[in-house]
C-alpha cells in the first residue's frame, strides 16, 4: 500500500497502509503472548506461569466441554490449562499415567 500511495499519491492508500500496520502489529503482540503460555513437565510435577504442582497434589485431570483441561487437587483447587496450549491430549496422557492410584 506504500507503494500504491507513493506511486498514485493518493491519501486512501496511505491510510490503508496504515491500518495494515496496525492490524500486523497487534498480530504479533498476540504472537508474542501466546508463546509465553507453556506447561514444563519436570520428574517430580508440572508448573506454568501462574502455577507449579507435583504429582502428589494431582487428584484428577480430566477435559470440560469446551476441550479445556480441568485439573483437581486434593485440596479441591482446580487448574486449567486453556485448549489454546498444543499437545493437551499428550499432557492429560502424562498427568493420567503419574496419579497415583491410591489416591483415586
């Protein structure tokens, strides 16, 4: 649209540009942010930004019908993890296999 406003010299065209920018700068804040939204699994639990929980504390995991994944304490507390993080299905997998089953 640059182009188009330094070729034809036509104001529509340099807000067009401009609006564009705009729309592309926005697009890669929301980028920026979402990469930060991450859950590391370690040897003794899993933690987030906004959490850190061992196994021992994990009561249940388990999806919502919005694909989110819910997961219950023993304390009754509740986590989710948004259905925006990849590989859910691959975390509830991990989180099912290390419950232990005495505390099911």
């Amino acid at each position: 649209m640059l182009i188009a406003f330094y070729l034809r010299q036509h104001f529509g065209y340099f807000l067009l540009s401009t609006a564009f920018l705009i729309v592309h700068i926005f697009t890669l804040i929301g980028w920026w942010m979402q990469r930060r939204n991450t859950v590391e699994l370690f040897e003794r639990g899993l933690a987030s930004r906004r959490f850190s929980l061992s196994w021992a504390d994990i009561k249940s995991a388990e999806f919502t019908t919005d694909r989110s994944l819910l997961i219950t304490k023993h304390d009754g507390e509740t986590v989710t993890l948004g259905r925006s993080l990849s590989h859910l299905d691959q975390i509830n997998d991990i989180i099912q296999s290390r419950i232990e089953p005495s505390h099911l």
